[in-house]
C-alpha cells in the first residue's frame, strides 16, 4: 500500500521558554499542505522470534538504519503491541527536502505508524497512535491528525480543526542549510541576555484577528536570518510581489508566502527564481489528512 506524508508550515511559532528537560514550551498553528513524501508500505506477520524490517529512500543521504525516524516507529509500534516475526518493508518517495523546517522526517514517522496500524489490522485509536508518535518526536502527533491545528507545549499538545478558507502558498527554500540544535541554542542564550529582538507572541491574535495573515510570524526567525540572510532576502522579495504573509517555518531555512490566489504563487514564484537562487521551491495548497 502506498501512503501520502503531508509537509507542514508553522503560521505562526511562539517559542514561550526552555524548559527543564531540555525541550522548549511552544504556542504554535501548524497546517499541512499539499507537497508530500510517498511511502510504500508492506507488512507481512510471522512466527518468528525477530522483527524484519528493511527502509529505502529515493535519497540516498538518508539513513535507512535505527537512525530513520519510520525504523524506529516500526520498532515502537512492534514493541508497544507485541508484535514478533513480522517484516515491514518502507519505501520512501522522498519529495519533501530534508532539513527545510517541513517536517518531512516527523510526517513519515507519523505515516509509517498510522500504515502499521492500517496493515497489521491493530486499528488503534489516532490518540494511541499519537502518544507513541510523542515518543518520537515533538511533532509526530499533529502529523497523525494533520489539517490546521493549534500546538501547546512540546508541540505534542493539539487542539481545534481550524480551516482559513483557500489560499496557496509559494516556497523558497535557501541553498544554505541550518542546524534546527544551534538555532535553538542561539535563540536561548539571546533570550537569556535580555536582548529584545524577537517578535510578541502571535498565535492567539492569529486565531481570533479577521486580518490573520498579518499576525503570521515566528519568534526563530531572527536568529535564523542572521546565519543565512537569503531568509530575510526572499521574505522581502514575496511581500513587494503581492504575497498576504511572508515567513520562514520551522527553524529554517524554507520560507513560505501565502497568497490568495495560485495564479498569483506561481508568478511570484517565478519572478523571485529570477532575483534570488533558491534550492527547493514550489506551489501548494492547504489539505486536511
């Protein structure tokens, strides 16, 4: 069977403080779209001792060991429901660019859960499967429900069903990568010299504002922009080309433009390739999973 893994933008991110874990409390609307890894699936039971499983990518830099985030959701989802001498095989369609701040790592882990559970007829409630999907990783739960929703703490704390109406929304993503582990500590060790360079939180006037598009922000993004400045740059180019909102989700480096209209994204789109290089780029819509 073969399964569709939605990339995600984070409208607005509101980073609230670290906490003692390690992790950082968030306020965040979070919305998949269009753009998506494709995962073909099989699972066979057994009756041996030992699991099998075997993942292949369509890219080659990605790990294909315990260090895949679609391995070890087949090892968590075995182990959680005592499944023994199965074999699992993944194959990944990779569409989504790795380490772009989409989530195309989380959304394939999410979507390997929700295939296991499909194929192995354990058929598990979505909330089963997003506490072990918090297991994994901050954002695996909302990739197990997808559509716009609003994420609390971790990331792994969901509520509402939001739609915003029809939109597009272009991406740019900047040839330069960024490491999301020294974004985060910048963005620390900035915040704990009291310098005020971030942006107020936005997510609950984004939520209740009938002009929502102008609360669309992300309190990373000055700290991301001054390792890579094309962020800056192509957030500048979409908004003097007609884009409602421009902003960079995640941690970088992908910056997206929403736009009313899709003619409208692709001509932007394609005006801004002529005045900024970009890597990976595109046009696509909002979906519900």
């Amino acid at each position: 069977m073969t399964y569709s893994a939605y990339a995600k933008l984070n409208l607005t991110l509101d980073i609230l403080g670290k906490r003692e874990d390690g992790y950082h409390n968030i306020e965040s609307v979070m919305q998949t779209i269009s753009l998506c890894d494709r995962l073909t699936v099989d699972f066979h039971p057994g009756n041996g001792r030992q699991n099998e499983i075997k993942i292949s990518s369509s890219d080659p830099t990605l790990p294909t060991d315990g260090n895949n985030l679609c391995f070890r959701a087949c090892e968590l989802f075995c182990d959680t429901f005592a499944i023994s001498g199965a074999s699992v095989e993944i194959r990944i369609e990779k569409n989504i660019p790795v380490g772009a701040g989409l989530g195309g790592g989380s959304s394939d882990c999410a979507e390997t859960l929700k295939a296991l559970n499909d194929l192995s007829g354990i058929n598990a409630s979505s909330e089963t499967l997003e506490k072990i999907g918090g297991k994994l990783g901050a954002d695996v739960p909302f990739f197990i429900k997808g559509g716009c929703r609003k994420a609390e703490g971790t990331g792994t704390e969901l509520s509402g069903d939001y739609s915003f109406g029809d939109f597009s929304v272009a991406l740019a993503k900047p040839v330069k990568p960024l490491m999301t582990g020294e974004i985060y500590r910048e963005f620390d060790e900035i915040a704990a010299n009291g310098k005020d360079v971030f942006t107020k939180p936005s997510t609950e006037k984004f939520l209740s504002a009938k002009n929502r598009w102008k609360y669309v922000s992300n309190m990373l993004a000055p700290v991301s922009e001054r390792k890579n400045a094309e962020i800056a740059a192509i957030k500048r180019e979409f908004l003097s080309l007609g884009a409602l909102a421009a902003e960079m989700t995640g941690s970088g480096p992908t910056v997206f433009a929403v736009f009313a209209d899709e003619t409208e994204a692709k001509k932007a789109l394609a005006e801004l390739k002529n005045r900024i290089p970009a890597g990976f780029c595109g046009v696509f819509k909002p979906v519900k999973i």
